[in-house]
C-alpha cells in the first residue's frame, strides 16, 4: 500500500501526473471544458535550515524557477509523446510573478494542456482571455491560484469571478496548512 502523502517531491509530481490524467479523462466524458486546479506544495528550497523564519524570503518571486521546473514535469507527463523541451512559456505578470504555460500535444491539438502559474486577482481580465484562446476542447490548469474566493476579485467582479470559478474542478491538491 503507498502512503497517504507523497514521500518526495518526485512523489507528489507522480501523483499530480496521474491524477491530472484521470481527471482530464473525467471531465471530458461529461463534455465540458476541461478546466482544472492544481495546489501542489513546492519543495524547499535545498540551502533551507530549520533556524530560517521564513523558507520563502523573496516569496512568489522566489518560488517561480522552482515552480516553473515542476509545471513543465506535470505537462510533461499529462502529454502523451511530449517533451519537457517543448513546453512553451510566457510571463503574464512581472510584478505579481504569473506564467502561462503551453504543452502541445504531437498528436492532437485538441490533447494540448495549458496552464497558468500563480494567477491571482489582478489577471482576471487575462484569466478570461486565455480561456477564450484556450477553446472548450483544450485543457487548462490553474496551478498554485493566488485566490480563493469570488470576493478576492473585489465586489463588482465578485459575481463574474464565481461563474469563472465554477467551472474549475479540483484535480491535484496536496498543501501544506500553517
């Protein structure tokens, strides 16, 4: 029998891997767009002792290569015949460290995945539009959402943010509560 958490960070990726593919698999039986989260609890970085405070000094800023490196595996490994070389990036937001993410698929381009890395409030008007880009067929992953509620979206956008956020379904979630 495996462990209820994930021994080592190559554990929980595995993991990640194969419940995204279930996952992927589920909602596109049901014939809606595949629109999934992913909370994955980043590693520390190797120089982290126990005297440090605060592993995460530089926060989302510092978190982003190590997080980027996981999200390559985890597209990586959803992509059949892919490569972590192909998968193709951009920054969305400088200041509020937020990357999308395209794995595309050899096979079909309906089986590309895409993904946004730490979104958060400020790239709701994006979040909308990489939707749209996205299409009903493809997959895309909100990993390590910087939200958690259609109120972190301010009160005029609120009601918005809950459709948007209604769609998403849970496919990967291991965190850490503090």
């Amino acid at each position: 029998a495996r462990a209820l958490i994930p021994a080592t960070p190559g554990e929980q990726t595995r993991r990640a891997i194969t419940s995204m593919k279930e996952k992927i698999a589920q909602v596109r039986s049901s014939n809606l767009p595949p629109r999934i989260y992913i909370d994955y609890l980043i590693p520390l970085p190797p120089a982290t002792t126990d005297a440090d405070i605060d592993p995460w000094p530089g926060g989302l800023a510092q978190m982003y290569p190590y997080a980027e490196d996981i999200l390559r595996d985890i597209l990586t490994g959803i992509v059949d015949e892919s490569s972590r070389d192909a998968v193709s990036s951009q920054v969305v937001s400088v200041q509020d460290c937020c990357g999308f993410f395209i794995q595309e698929s050899p096979v079909s381009p309906e089986l590309d995945v895409a993904a946004l890395l730490f979104p958060g409030p400020d790239q709701f008007a994006k979040l909308k539009e990489i939707e749209e880009m996205v299409g009903n067929s493809r997959t895309l992953i909100v990993f390590n959402r910087q939200y958690t509620r259609p109120e972190d979206f301010g009160f005029f956008k609120k009601g918005e943010a809950k459709g948007l956020m209604e769609r998403y379904e849970w496919g990967f979630a291991f965190q850490e509560i503090a």
